[in-house]
C-alpha cells in the first residue's frame, strides 16, 4: 500500500456514517408509519411508548454515551410534563410551543441536578440521583396548587396542531405529532453522537482521567450533555401530558426512572437504536404480559433481562449483528 | 537554549512522612532527560506534583517562563505539559485513530463542536492518518484498543501526546510491560520525537534509560541525589550504592 492510499484508509469509514443514520431514521418513520395503520386501536399505547422513547433516548446520552449512573432521570422527564401541562393549564395551549416549553423546562433541570449529581461519580452518584428524583416527587407532591398533588395535574386541552389538527378521541394527532418529533429528534441526536463533542463524551465515559490529560474539562462537558439529556426528557414528558391531559406524580418517580434503566439496557446501553428497541420490547410485554397476568409479568420482565444481559452483554440492538455473524460462519464452515 | 520546565524547591509531604524534598530541575528545548530511582524514591509523586495532581506543600513550578504552580492540571495540559501513563490509559471500545482524532480536536479547540463529522476537520483529517502511519498504528486504525497488542497501545499513547504538540512531554515507563520486539519500535519511536521538545523519562529499564537520556537524575528518598551524563552518573559511588547495587556487585557493568 502506498502511504497515500494508507491515510485514505484511516480517513475513510467502514460504513458511510450519514447514509447508514439516514436509512436509520427513515426505518424509524416507516415502522412508526405502520404501527398506526396496523393497530388503530392501540394508540394510546403507542404514543406511551413514544413518549418513553424521549425518556430512554435522554437516558442514553447520559448513560450510555457518558457514563453517568442515575435511577433519577425523572426528575427531568416529569419537569417537562409539568411544564407542559401547567402553561396549557395557564392558557398556552399551542402544542409546539409546549413542547419547547416542556423541553426548556427538562433543560433546566438537567441542568440544576446535573451540577448536583456530576460532582461525584460511581455509588455516591447514583445514591444522588435517587434521593433528588425522591425530593422533587415530595416537592410535587406538595406544591399542590401548581402539580395537582396525587390527584395529577388536569385540564390539559391543548389546541390543534399548526391550528389544523385537533387531538381527537382516538389519539391519532396525538401519535403522529409525537412520531413526527421523534424522527426529528432522533436525527439530531444521531448527529449529536456523531460530531467531536459525541467522540468526546464517549472518552469520558471510558476513562476521564485519560481525557483529563489531554486537557478536557470534564464537569462542564457532562454538565452540557446532561441538559441537552433534559431538553430530550423534558420533550416526551410533555409530549405524554400533551396526549394524555393529565400529569400524575408517577412521572416524577424513582420507579420510572429505574424502568428506563432496565428498558436502555434491554435494548443496548451505548446506542440510540438499543434506546428505542428496549423501549418498545419493554413497554409492549408491559402492555399485553401485565393484562395476560397482572401478577407474573414483573417476573417475566426479569427473566427476559437476565437473559438479555447474560446472552446479549450489549442488547437486544446487538442481536442482528451476531445473527449475521453466526450465519456467515456457519457458510464458511460449510464450503470449506 | 530556552528553559521550558523549571522546578524549584519543590517539596510535598504526608504528616510527617517526606515524599518530595526540596527538588530543584530545569529542562531546556531539546532535552532528553531520564528520572530514575529505586522503588517508593518518589518518581510518581514528582510527576504528579509537576502535572498538578498532587498540590506541593511548598516551592515553585514554572512552564516556558509561565508559574504554574497553583494551574489546574488542565490548564498545565493545554499550556504544553502534556504525560503519557505508566499502565496505557486507552479508551478501551473506542477506535485507535479516534483517540488520536480526540487529542487532535481538543488541541484545536474544537471536540465541542456538537455537529459535523470529526474526519471532515481539516487538522485531524490531515494529521491522524501521519502520525498513525509513522508510528505503524495505521493499520490498526479501525480497530478499538482491546483487539491491539499491549505495545501498541504504549505506541497510542505516545501518538496522543505528540498530537498534543507538547512543549514539556513526561513519559512514564513508555516501555512498561512491553515485550522485546515491540519495546524496539517504541525506542525508535521515542528517538525520532520532535528535536525542540523537552522530554523528561521515567524508567526502570536502566538499558533504555543510558540509550535515550542524555541527562540522568536519581531521585532517592524524595530528593536528588545525582544528575549528570549517563556515564557520570553511573559512575557515581553514591549512585552505585543506593539504586544500582545489584549492577555494581553484578556482573554487569555499567
């Protein structure tokens, strides 16, 4: 090989990344696209899974992409709804104005508890996380005039999308709306993990004393993932008390929190795809497990995460790849 | 010449027990010195007080005319002080030629960039591919670094520190670990550093250290006891006594 044709090889990438993450989001479109011709009666359900998509996504930048430990990742998705879900109350109830709302409200408080909780890191970080997730459910639990305290935040009446789509009875605005914010979101954040500040945090999470001596200062980089991981949560709470009209305590939980965990590395920890995929496997078996046996699905749910993390270390995301590999070293075995 | 890194009185202390005690250096451009000593003589512990790891309880530490010595050690970094490790601290699931991408983009203060693809940058499209060439990583390029060899990694490190473009380079045991043959192409790796950089080597490798340095300082106890010519010092009955006895007793001579 030429020296010149050595540094192309380093330029170039296996894959070309943009077409790869273009497909990626189109799939997403189509496969959205088809769940709401294939199960109009499901709806809810579907926006449901929508919405913790924000959630799990959110979880991923931090988490997978980071390597921040949290079971309060809440605290972010609840600001949002509640945002949302008070403005509407208030008298906004443009829809897109409430998802930036729920957004900027996500932001903030990633931001707010991201100074707190990336001060540590390991055991004491996670310790942290939970015992903020568990003071803001007290404090919405208490500030009863603003959240509605345990009767949930209600009244939420948002106008018609763009003034020409109004959320029906059904729940089809409502999902479209939340798909069509999905694939943007999604796109952008595909990008996000893709660009230097993307590569970045991905040292970070592997050893941060390694890019400390590159001469990265690591707090305000994670700072800055933490309250775009906001913005992405504050997103689908919002989107959740736009579709649902009602904001419950139960979205500013240690118990969801923990759910998106489990449903991230379900799927696959380190990837956007894996975020998804956990997401849908998880919130699906909850849906049709939990009413086939309200008692055993929990336990279902378990055994489905032992084997994931025993069989598929990094997901169910990785199960297409190792299929693949599986399938092409059987053909070798059987030409040779 | 110019003095790049000086260090002055430099001392450092836990409760009573004394780990660094009034050590004095300089290292000019061009420097090639090597900083050897027995086991617990306070090596990492000066490394880390010159990297700002560890605050000194006392003295003074100046980069190219600049004191440093309350900096923060990013700050120390981004000023061209820049360390390799002693155990390789690569990212282990990320590809070999994105570390070096990293290093490249937060040298030009741009790994905040939140979109664009790292490659398309023009430093790191035009560097990386070199750097990894010339020190034989380009092959390696895609892999992550748990699926190279131990030596490589070694030859990683040095290619995240050369991108740094350091004023001052600490190596810390750059050989550690490594087999032979590989320890070979990190010694022409370290001959072939840029001239005008002042480099400063810990090693316990004393073959490696008389073939690098031209400068040997022998820390023992938390202070230096030595410094010269590699000949010199070597010769150095004090030198003999406290850290190459097994050397001078030996058969071999050195």
């Amino acid at each position: 090989m030429t020296s010149a044709s050595i540094a192309d090889s380093v330029k170039e990438k296996k894959t070309t990344a943009l077409s790869s993450d273009l497909i990626g989001t189109l799939a997403i479109a189509v496969l959205g696209g088809a769940a709401y011709v294939v199960f109009p009666d499901d709806l809810g359900l579907l926006t449901r899974i929508l919405a913790a998509a924000f959630f799990v996504l959110s979880l991923c930048l931090v988490t997978g992409i980071c390597g921040i430990a949290t079971l309060g990742h809440a605290v972010m998705y609840g600001a949002g709804a509640y945002a949302a879900g008070y403005f509407c109350v208030q008298g906004l109830t443009d829809p897109i104005a409430l998802i930036v709302v729920g957004a900027m409200a996500g932001a903030v408080m990633g931001a707010v508890s991201g100074a707190i909780i990336l001060r540590t890191s390991g055991l004491p970080q996670l310790v942290l996380s939970i015992a903020l997730v568990q003071l803001m459910h007290a404090a919405a639990n208490k500030a009863s005039s603003i959240t509605g305290g345990s009767d949930g935040l209600i009244g939420i009446s948002p106008a018609p999308v763009l003034g020409l789509f109004a959320f029906d009875f059904y729940g089809r605005t409502a999902y479209l709306f939340g798909l069509v914010l999905l694939v943007c979101v999604f796109a952008v954040l595909q990008r996000l993990v893709r660009s230097p500040f993307g590569l970045l945090c991905r040292g970070i999470m592997q050893d941060r004393v390694r890019v400390a001596a590159m001469g990265v200062s690591v707090y305000p980089v994670l700072i800055r993932m933490y309250t775009i991981s906001g913005a992405v949560a504050g997103i689908g709470g919002a989107l959740i008390a736009i579709a649902t009209g009602v904001v419950g305590l139960d979205s500013v939980s240690f118990a969801w929190s923990a759910e998106a965990l489990v449903m991230l590395v379900l799927g696959g920890a380190s990837s956007l795809y894996g975020a998804l995929i956990g997401t849908v496997v998880f919130m699906t078996f909850e849906h049709f497990v939990s009413a086939a046996s309200p008692f055993h699905w929990l336990a279902i749910v378990g055994a489905l995460l032992i084997a994931v993390v025993l069989f598929l270390p990094k997901g169910l995301q990785s199960f297409p790849a190792r299929f693949l590999v599986k399938l092409r070293g059987g053909r070798r075995d059987h030409s040779s | 010449m110019t003095i790049l890194l000086k260090v002055e009185d430099l001392s450092r202390s836990f409760g009573g027990l004394i780990v660094a005690s009034n050590i004095s250096l300089a290292l000019e451009s061009g420097d090639r010195a090597a900083l050897i000593g027995p086991n617990g003589a306070g090596k990492t512990t000066f490394i880390n007080l010159v990297t700002g790891s560890l605050a000194p309880s006392s003295g003074r530490i100046e980069l190219a005319g600049k004191d440093i010595t309350r900096a923060a050690s990013v700050e120390r970094v981004r000023l061209g002080l820049v360390r390799s490790f002693q155990v390789s601290r690569v990212f282990r699931e990320m590809a070999v030629r994105d570390h070096v991408a990293l290093a490249i983009l937060q040298r030009e203060g741009k790994s905040g960039r939140m979109f664009g693809d790292p490659w398309k940058i023009a430093a790191v499209a035009s560097e990386a591919p070199a750097i990894l060439e010339e020190l034989g990583l380009a092959v390696v390029a895609h892999e992550p670094v748990s699926q190279i060899a131990y030596g490589q990694q070694r030859l990683l490190e040095l290619a995240i520190a050369l991108v740094l473009r350091p004023k001052v380079l600490l190596l810390d045991e750059p050989a550690a670990g490594v087999p032979r043959g590989e320890a070979r192409r990190i010694e022409q790796a370290l001959a072939r550093l840029p001239s005008d950089i002042a480099v400063l080597m810990i090693e316990h490798d004393i073959d490696l250290v008389f073939r690098f340095a031209r400068r040997v300082i022998v820390l023992a106890a938390g202070r230096i006891i030595c410094e010269g010519p590699p000949a010199a010092v070597a010769a150095d009955p004090h030198v003999r006594e406290v850290y190459l006895g097994s050397y001078a007793n030996g058969s071999r001579s050195v």
